[in-house]
C-alpha cells in the first residue's frame, strides 16, 4: 500500500480505513479478551500480522523494503487511532522505532531484513536501559567485545519492552571504554534466538509488557553493527524525533479513549435527578481537559508536520515538549475520569482501571517527564 502521495483528505480516508479496521477485528470488550488472554498480554500476533498485510506497519519506511512510503504524520495517524481502538499492538511503534533506525544507518541487507521484518507485523525490540543506567545512557555497562569475525555480548538489559515476543533486539551496548562517557557505544542487531540470551518477563502494573534480558556469551557477526561502532550515541540522537513523536501518538489515542469513555459516562449517571455531568464541578473539569487534549493534538501534528518537512532536522525541544505534554495529559485525563466515574472507575466493569495501569506509566517510557523538561530547559540555554 503506497501512501507516498497522502495528502490531508487521503489522510482522513485512511483514518477512517484504520477505525473501520478496528471496530471489526477488536470492537468489543469480548474481542479484546480474547486477543489479549483477558489482558496479560498487550500484543496480538495476530492482529500485527493483518496489520502488516494491510501495509500499515510499515506505513512511514521506504517502499522498495515493502513499506508504505508516507510520512511521520502518517505513522502518528495509525499509531493514535490504534491506541484510541485499545488494538493490542503494542510492540508496533518500538518496532517502527527499530525500522526507522535501520532506514537512517543500517546496510543494505539490515535495512531488507529489519525493514521487512517490521513491514510484516514482526516485532523488533529496543535494548538500553541497565540497573545502574537509566536515563543516564551514557553509563551503560553491558559490554561487546570485539573478536575475530564479530561481538562477544555479557551483560544485563532491564526494562525491555516487547523482547519476550521479539523477532530481534536492537542492543545499545559499550565497545570501547577509552573515550569519554558518550563514545564507544554501538548500536548490535541481536537475533533473539541467539544462544546466550536469556530473556525472563517483568509483571508489572500494566501486565507483562516488560523483560530483563541477560546477555552471556552472545555472540553476533560484525555485519550485525548498525551504522557506525562506536557512534550509537549520535545515532541515538538522530532517532528521537521519531522515537518522542511515536510515544506521544500512542498516548494522545489513549488520553482521547480516557476522555471519551468519561464524557459517555457522565452523560449518563444520574443524581439528584440529572445526568452528573450537567453539574458545574465536573462540566468544567470536562471542558479544562477537553481544552488540553486539543492543545495536545495540534502540538503532535504541528511537530510531525515540521519532521516530515525537514527529516534530516533535529527537533529535540519540540519532540520533547510533544512526548511531555501528551503524556502528562493522558496521565491526568485518566485519574480525573476515575475520579469523575467514582467507585465504578474503579471496577474491571469498565474500562477506566485498565486505561490507569496503561497510562500511568507513559511519564516514564521513552525517557521520563523529569528528562524531557531537561532537554526543554537546554533548548533555552538553561
């Protein structure tokens, strides 16, 4: 599916592709149980595949690797109206983040392979952050020596999204140690099924979305460098408008699903005679976060729209600002719908406890609110 040529009335015809998409294959809460076994599992196989006979999975990479061609802002459109329609695919946008990397730097058999891999509904996983290195990445420990013909990996990975159910992790590891802190790291495309790696599930709040991934003796060929050795930390860089951009489409779909499911239910509950929603106490918190989530929207588009004019620009204040506002958003929009719902916000009845454990944790993923101000902060040379 080329969408190359998208322009903003192709681009409402393919949201409205992707929502009738939705409503046939997890339009029920019977459905969504079912592909996700009642909600341990955030990612359908299933339902990634059809995706990526559709085309959509690969809908903003090249075209001759068998993606759609489109832009950044087509990627936030699927990304938002799958994560309106709560469609477990949750591995799509990390995996879209890897696709993205191997088109920036990868060889020409990386970019076939991985590019392919994700265009297909196959899932590719991130490995960074360590015990001892969060956000501080350039402190990270898990080592790859260099031998004859390739890398020797030891070390640890925690906090890895989607690894349990990956194809491949793109592992950012240390090569050198001669340089400063932020050299002598190197992006390694690892198989998962190479021997040494031992991958054991994190149950978390949210469910098991999330792995430690230990690393002994893995080795791979030196064609599984992506890009540069030694320069990952600028590749990193590179990649985080994307990367910020992805995070913050999936978190405005759900912050709109939150909203959504609220204003339903306050139409509807009635006391003292009326709907609760007719009241000013909650009418005005309706209408304060109706007005955030439209300040969040323009802000994810306008800096989609600005990438996609530029690719080659970093926007590190602007993604950031995206990824933070969003977020935040979700976050509050969540907890003042639970809030508003009452006690029945709190029951597996409804949706809203479900939308709290996705949503709380979306200040962290893809660097933390704390971090993202930072990056704001030095773009006012503070």
């Amino acid at each position: 599916m080329s969408m190359t040529a998208l322009d903003a009335d192709d681009r409402q015809d393919f949201a409205a592709a992707i929502r009738d998409f939705v409503a046939r294959e997890c339009g029920t809460r019977e459905q969504w149980s079912a592909l996700t076994d009642d909600g341990k599992h955030a990612h359908s196989k299933e339902i990634s595949e059809k995706l990526g006979r559709l085309g959509w999975c690969g809908v903003a990479l090249p075209e001759e690797y068998g993606g759609g061609g489109g832009s950044v802002t087509d990627a936030c459109v699927l990304l938002e109206e799958l994560a309106y329609g709560q469609v477990p695919v949750f591995g799509l946008a990390i995996s879209m983040i890897v696709g993205k990397a191997a088109e920036r730097f990868g060889s020409e058999r990386q970019r076939r392979e991985i590019i392919g891999s994700v265009c297909r509904g196959e899932v590719s996983s991130v490995a960074m952050s360590e015990p001892d290195a969060g956000s501080d990445v350039g402190s990270l420990a898990c080592r790859a020596h260099a031998e004859s013909g390739g890398y020797r990996i030891n070390g640890q990975k925690t906090w890895i999204s989607c690894a349990h159910y990956a194809e491949r992790i793109l592992l950012v590891c240390r090569t050198d140690s001669s340089g400063v802190k932020h050299d002598g790291i190197t992006m390694l495309e690892v198989p998962c099924d190479t021997p040494g790696i031992d991958i054991r599930p994190i149950d978390t709040l949210g469910g098991r979305e999330i792995n430690e991934v230990y690393f002994t003796d893995a080795f791979v060929p030196a064609d599984h460098v992506i890009g540069v050795a030694g320069a990952a930390w600028k590749q990193l860089m590179a990649g985080l408008n994307f990367e910020r951009l992805a995070c913050a489409a999936q978190f405005l779909g759900n912050a709109r699903r939150a909203f959504d499911d609220t204003l339903d239910y306050v139409r509807q509950r009635e006391q003292f005679g009326r709907p609760v929603g007719s009241f000013q106490a909650l009418k005005h918190r309706i209408a304060d976060l109706a007005t955030e989530l439209e300040c969040c929207r323009l802000l994810v588009y306008d800096v989609a729209g600005r990438v996609d004019a530029d690719p080659e620009r970093q926007l590190p204040s602007l993604a950031s600002m995206a990824k933070l506002k969003v977020t935040e958003t979700a976050k509050r929009i969540t907890l003042e719908g639970m809030q508003m719902m009452g006690a029945a916000g709190y029951t597996t009845e409804y949706n809203m406890e479900r939308y709290l454990r996705n949503n709380i944790v979306s200040t962290v993923y893809a660097g933390t609110s704390e971090v993202q101000r930072e990056i704001i902060a030095k773009g006012y040379r503070l």
